[in-house]
C-alpha cells in the first residue's frame, strides 16, 4: 500500500493568524480522540478510586469514621472562629502537581522570528498587533530600538510592517515614548528613502522598460515617492532629453490629481522657453479647465515661442472655443484674475493655517516646495496671476500697478532683505535708475500706501533707495515728497525704511519735511529691546494686574491717565505695538479716543483693546469718609474717580448736617443678586455700544471686551487682534538693526559747522546720550558724541573713558573719540574738568587704563590755545 504524503501547512507567520485557524483545530481533532481513549480506560478503574476517596468509609486501622466522636458533635468545638475548626495548612508540594499552561505556539514562533533578521522582526512586530499582543509587541519595539538602520533598510521594515499597523504602534497608549521614537524614525527613514531624488530617477527610466513587472514596479516607487516624485517627473516630461517616453511619465503624472498640475504650472510661468511649451502640452493633458489663464497668456506674450503658442490653441480647441481670444478679451480676462487674486490676498489673516507651495529654482530646472502660512500661498496666486498679465504687450495703468504691488508683496513675504542693489539690477537690468523707473516706483509706492500693502511700501521704498536721487527729497512746494511723507507712516517697519532711504540721500540743505526725518532717526536710535504698551486708565488700583501681565507677555508697559497724555505719548512715536484702554476714560468718551488716536499719523495701525467694567455705587466696599459741601449735603468721593450725593441724616449742634459713615454689610438677597445682573447687564449694553459704533470705522484691529481677568485670557485677546495686523510686528533684532542704523544715519548728517545743514542735531543731545547709552556705546555713537563738539558731549566722552566697569575697547574708542571732538572743536569742558583728567590720569593703577586717559590729555595739550568754554 503506498505511502499517504502529509501535507504541509507552510510557514504560520506568513499566513498571519491562519496559523491558529488552521493548525490549532486539527490539533484539538487529535487530543479529542486521545482523551476519549483515556475517559474509557477511567471509567474501567472509577469504582476503587470513588471508594479511596470516599470521606465516610472507615480509614484502615478504625472502626469509627468520625474518629471516636458523635455523628453530630458529641465531641467539644473547636476554639476559634472556625467552626470547624482550623483552616487546612498549606500544601507542601507532596500533594498534586500543579500543571502550567502551556505557551502559545505563535506567540513562541513570533519570538523565535524577532531573533533573526530585520524582515523576521517586522513580521513579528506585524503579527504582535495583529494579534493585539502589546507586551509582546513592545518587546519587539525594544529590539527595533536598538538597531542602526539606513534608508533603505527603515523602507523595507516599514513596508513590511505596513502603515496601518504604524499608525496604530504610535496611537497605542501604553507603549512608552523610546518605542515611539523607535517608529517614528522608522517612518522618517522610510521617507527619506522613498524621496530621494537620485533613486526616484532611475525609477523614472524604467518606466521605459520592455519588462511589465519592471514598469509595474517602478509606478509603485513612484507612487510612494510622493512629491519629490511629482517633482522629477514634471521634471522629466519637460527635458530635452527625457529619460522615458513623454507618454509614459505623463500617465504616471495624471495620477497625482491635485499636485501634478500646480508642479507643471511653475514650468508654463518660469521655466526656459523650450520648458514652458512642453509644461502647457502636459496641461492640456492633465488640467485643461485650470490652466486656461496659461494659455491665455502664453498665446498673447511677447516673448513666447511657437510650441506654447501651438499648445495654448491646442488647449482652445480642447475646451470648446470657438476660436482663439483676441488681446482685449485676454487683457479683460487676465486683468480680473489679478484684481481677484490681489483682493484675497489683501483680506488674508494670520490665522495660523499652512498650505503648500511650489516654486521653480534659480536654474530653471528643479522644483521645491514648501509648507508656508496661507497668508503667502494666496500672495504666491497673486504674484503668479500677476506674471501672466505683464506678459501681455499691451495693459492698463491700473492693472499693471495692482500687478506690481502683487509681485513685489510676494517677494518681501519669501525674503524679508528683498530689495538690494542685486534685486534692483535683477529687475530693471542695470545698476543706475533711469527717471521713468524711478516714476513708476513712486507710482507704486503711492499705490502701496493708499491700499495698505506694507509689504510692496516697503519693497519700493528700498529699490527707491538703490536711486538715492535728490529728488526723492527735495519738493518744489511746501509739501514733502512722497518718501518723507512715508517717514510718517502708521507702521514703524515702513517709516524707518523710509527714513533710512532718505538718509542715503547726499543733500544738506533745507527742504520740506526735514525736521520729520530728524525725529524719525532721534526716535529709532532710541528703540529698546522690547515693544512698547500702553495702558489708559486713570485709576492706578485697576492698572497693576494688566501692568504685571503685559510685562510677563515680553512688554515694556507705560501707564497714562488721560487721554490727552495718550495722544502726547503716540507723538513721540516708537514701537508701541498695543493700546489697552479702560471704556471711561475721564476726559474724553472712549469712541471720540479712538478717533483721536487713529486720526494721530503714528496712531493709524496698533491694535487697541478696551475692556468695560461696571460703574462705582455707593454701596462700594472702597467708600471714603463723607465730605460736606456747602449746600447741607454729604458728597461721598467713591474711589476717587465718581461722586455720589446723600442727604445727612441727623443735625449736630449748630444746626449743620452732622456726617455719618454709613456701615456697610454683606447681602446675599436677592436685592442684591438683582444689583448684581444689572451690573453685568450694564456692562454688556456698554461693550455692545462700543463695539457697533466703532466695528467698521477704522480698518485697525480693534477689540472690546468684558473685565480682563487673567493673564491667559488677555494673551489670548491679543492674539486674536495680531491676526489681522497687515504684517507681523518688529522683532527684537529688527529693532537692534534699526537703532544701529539711525546711528550711523544721524552721524551721516550731523555736521554742526556744515552751512545750511538742515539738521538741528545739538539742541537734541541729551536724547541722543541716552540713546548711546542705551544701544551700549557702540563706534558710531561714539563719533556721533565726538561730532557734536559740546562741552556735555566731550566730558560725557571723557567720563566713559574712566569707567571701568566698561570694556576696554569701549574705553579707547571713546579717548579716540574725545580726541577727534578736540582737534575738531578745541577743549570745551571747564577748567575743572581739565584738572580731574590729570588726577585720574595720575591715580590710575592699571597700565591700558592709564594709556587711554593719556590719549586725552594729548589731545588736549596739543590744543592748549584753544579757549575752553
């Protein structure tokens, strides 16, 4: 009889959990059929065993089964709680063995599989949570942990414990954060090597293949390579010399719906001639409803080549044209695409969402994309909205300059330096400004401030600062140019370029507005570390709370008590970036000051927030003693800031009203619940009155709110009011560069003994030391002292000398300093002063300190004729 072959149920962990599906139940079949052999032969032997263990038959050796004693207790109880006495000790072992479970198989070839190589440990990984096995799976995760992978071996790992099962890995809760990270590397790997270039190349060229395996599997690489894929293959498709065939890296193209088209789009708008023709062919393929703007100005453009212009009317005859649009109809169409793009754009906020964004590099040949705030992607449809219309040979003057405000917007979004020489030359083609140029900058400028786009102001202003021409100061009237007049704008971002501009500007005789750029640069020489905020409010109990909180959210708080102090502070300009303001000011209603305020040049643009607070009563617990007045009456002075009247209640002596302090208690009536609500009420009619009345009268932020009652909440309320702020507020370092700046401007122009020198920069000497000081004594501050040439300055000079507590270099740059101020203006300090130099000079222990004070007192001898003042 021949042999029955067995048959082989495979590997169980590559079958997943057929292994307990399969091979467990024929297990079972066969324990059944021996356990039914051994119930046979049990019952065969029952009838001695059930009588061994019978408890009522008689032991060996006794008569009695109860051990001498009645059936029913005749023997005493036992002591105890027990009533039947002691608890049985505890086994010894020599009684039945106790039989442990036995493992479980899979769980037993999972940990065999963990100890091999790395696609065991996935597998095992894998089938742990499937099997929802997490200590098992930790264990596995702790292995994993301990490996140095590559790229490519994270790939295969991760592809073979799949995404799904990842994804649950991470979510598990308790798996701790080692394990984690363990996954996320794993994951973070695997990207890498999906995305990188070089391989997603070779993926690319066998899609060429005559092998179907082969093609199969280098879509599957694509698919996974995600963007970089996206990327290479538009990259691909539009190359002279592509790697596959043109069909084949387009049918992979189609596949990636949402990216591909906005990747072949950068091709069509910036790419080299040759690139844009083959990018709109790949459009007409892939995305014909969204890319007809491109075709639209690819036909119409000046510069474009025959293929796009074969591929645009391709393109109209695949969307049902009739024809090809004439250049007005293009002119209409692409105008209002920009105009709409240049709306959303200006209406965006800084709400915190991000989307993605493609750009084409400087070589015209590799693609990159971005994550970017949406505020910049809808600047970045603006900006390529743009683009399409300049490529028109005839526009409008309107358009054009919604154009460029559109363009340059985007440009300072992505590079906040944007406007150098080198960008100058990049986009009018040469180093020097002709007039026409420098007339359609101040076009955009104008343009810029009148839509309040800070972005393109400040763009223009810095390529109008490349031209340093007289004539962007110098007016023929008595109004200012349009960059001295933008000295005074509403943000301190655009006024201080714009003072800065002007400074480059080799002119030093009187024009309009020159005393406006003086205190520009007094005001940025001043700029602190931190930003200013202003708190009105005329009761100082009510100002600590909000005065701590602004200063822990990194504020440099000031406290006015009226309005008119307000609007005093907002004159004297710098960075104030907030306004916190009570609803009752005493002097003023809160609507009528915040039309002062917005009204105020420098006041146009910082948020303001008012918060309302119920009214004081007489049944405050802050009530004052009772003052009489002259009419018989009782004024009470309630917090000092309201007044209540009260008739006196008893006469004294002579017949005058005799004050009483009237007792106050606590009521917990309903009287007093009901004074209570119409507080509350009180204060919401108010908010409401406030916020109707100004809501759309000033495009500023502005918010009212109820009391501020906590340093969270009043964060969270001026992070609400920072969202719609047309660009983000300066930085610390931009305040640095802009002070350092103002120094070295103010230098530049203060030239006491120069003949009609505007700049009236001595009668301002002592803000100017105190804005030395503070920017730390830096080289131009030091020669900016030294060029005043007052007797202030020069001793000011002479006592940083001495100071030891500075660095030495700050010390002889300040004797260098005093030196150049003598030899220039002669010894302006008295007599005194002279003599305490020679004692410091004679008293100083330390060789450097004594060469430092030395420089100054050659200086001095060496202009001994001169007459001290």
């Amino acid at each position: 009889m021949p042999a029955r072959a067995k048959k082989r149920l495979g590997n169980p962990l590559e079958k997943g959990l057929e292994y307990k599906q399969i091979f467990l139940p024929k297990v079972c079949l066969v324990m059944k059929r021996h356990f039914l052999i051994l119930a046979l032969v049990g019952i065969s032997v029952a009838p001695p065993l059930i009588y061994a263990q019978d408890p009522f038959a008689t032991p060996a050796g006794a008569g009695d089964p109860f051990g001498g004693a009645g059936a029913f207790g005749e023997a005493p109880m036992p002591a105890g709680d027990a009533p039947f006495g002691q608890p049985a000790a505890a086994s010894d072992g020599s009684g039945g063995v106790e039989i442990e479970p036995l493992p479980d198989p899979l769980v037993v070839e999972l940990q065999r599989y963990s100890q091999g190589n790395d696609e065991k440990l996935a597998l095992a990984i894998r089938s742990a949570v499937q099997i929802s096995d997490w200590k098992q799976a930790a264990a596995f995760l702790d292995i994993l942990a301990a490996k140095t992978l590559s790229d490519a071996q994270s790939a295969a790992i991760a592809s073979t414990i799949r995404p799904n099962y990842l994804l649950r890995i991470q979510q598990h809760p308790e798996l701790s954060d080692a394990q984690r990270e363990a996954v996320g590397k794993l994951i973070q790997g695997a990207k890498k090597f999906a995305e990188d270039r070089d391989r997603i190349r070779q993926q690319i060229a066998r899609l060429g293949s005559n092998s179907e395996g082969e093609r199969l599997d280098a879509l599957s690489n694509l698919r996974r390579g995600g963007l970089a894929a996206v990327a290479e293959l538009a990259a691909a498709y539009v190359a002279d010399k592509p790697v596959a065939a043109r069909a084949a890296v387009i049918d992979v193209l189609s596949r990636f719906e949402e990216e591909a088209p906005i990747a072949l789009r950068q091709y069509a708008l910036y790419g080299a001639p040759t690139a844009r023709g083959r990018a709109l062919q790949a459009l007409v393929a892939i995305d014909l409803a969204g890319s007809m703007p491109d075709f639209v100005s690819a036909y119409h453009s000046a510069d474009a080549s025959d293929d796009e212009r074969a591929a645009a009317t391709k393109g109209f005859a695949a969307a049902g044209l009739r024809g090809v649009p004439s250049a007005r109809e293009a002119e209409i169409y692409l105008s209002g695409r920009v105009e709409r793009t240049a709306d959303f754009s200006s209406r965006a906020t800084n709400d915190g969402l991000m989307q993605r964004v493609w750009r084409l590099d400087d070589d015209q040949k590799t693609l990159l994309w971005q994550e970017v705030p949406r505020r910049v992607a809808l600047a970045r449809d603006a900006a390529d909205a743009a683009i399409r219309y300049r490529r028109l040979q005839a526009s409008s003057p309107e358009t054009a300059i919604t154009a460029e405000l559109a363009d340059l917007s985007y440009r300072m979004m992505v590079d906040s330096n944007y406007g150098s020489a080198a960008d100058f030359k990049a986009r009018f083609g040469a180093a020097e400004a002709t007039d026409e140029q420098i007339e359609q900058l101040q076009k955009t400028l104008a343009a810029a401030n009148q839509r309040r786009n800070e972005y393109a102001a400040i763009a223009a202003i810095r390529l109008l600062k490349q031209a340093a021409t007289q004539r962007l100061v110098l007016s023929n009237g008595a109004t200012p140019t349009l960059l001295v007049e933008m000295a005074l704008h509403p943000s301190p971002r655009v006024r201080y370029e714009a003072a800065l501009a002007a400074a480059e500007i080799d002119y030093r005789s009187g024009y309009s507005g020159s005393s406006d750029l003086l205190h520009r640069w007094l005001e940025m020489s001043a700029l602190q570390r931190r930003p200013t905020a202003l708190i009105l409010e005329a009761r100082r109990h009510l100002t600590r709370d909000k005065l701590s909180w602004l200063e822990s959210l990194g504020y440099d708080v000031e406290v006015v008590g009226s309005v008119a102090d307000l609007l005093r502070r907002i004159e004297m300009g710098g960075d104030i970036q907030l306004l916190v303001a009570t609803s009752q000011p005493y002097d003023r209603s809160i609507i009528e000051t915040v039309d002062l305020v917005r009204r105020r040049l420098l006041g146009g643009e910082f948020p303001i927030l008012i918060y309302c607070q119920p009214g004081k009563t007489l049944w405050d617990e802050d009530l004052r003693e009772p003052i009489l007045d002259r009419s018989g009456k009782i004024i009470v002075d309630v917090a000092g800031s309201e007044s209540a009247i009260a008739t006196a209640e008893e006469p004294s002596e002579n017949g005058r009203p005799k004050p009483r302090r009237t007792e106050i208690e606590a009521d917990n009536s309903l009287g007093q619940r009901f004074k209570d609500l119409r507080a509350l009420y009180a204060v919401q009619e108010e908010r409401n009155r406030i916020a109707q009345n100004l809501g759309s009268r000033w495009p500023a932020p502005l918010a009212v709110v109820d009391e501020i009652i906590s340093p969270q909440g009043l964060a969270q309320m001026i992070g609400d009011l920072k969202q719609s702020l047309p660009m983000p507020e300066l930085t610390t370092d931009e305040r640095n560069r802009y002070r350092d700046a103002a120094l070295v401007a103010l230098e530049r122009v203060a030239n006491p003994d120069e003949p009609n020198n505007p700049y009236d920069i001595r009668s301002h000497e002592q803000e100017l030391t105190s804005a030395i000081q503070a920017g730390g004594f830096s080289t131009a501050g030091l020669t900016l002292l030294s060029t005043l040439g007052t007797p202030n300055s020069q001793l000011t000079l002479a006592n940083l000398v001495d100071s030891m507590v500075l660095p030495l270099s700050i010390r002889q740059a300040a004797a260098e300093a005093f030196k150049s101020s003598v030899l220039r203006f002669g010894t302006r300090i008295d007599r005194d002063s002279v003599a305490r130099q020679y004692e410091r000079y004679n008293a100083a222990a330390d060789d450097s300190h004594r060469a430092a004070i030395g420089v100054i007192l050659d200086a001095m001898e060496q202009r001994a004729n001169a007459t001290s003042r």
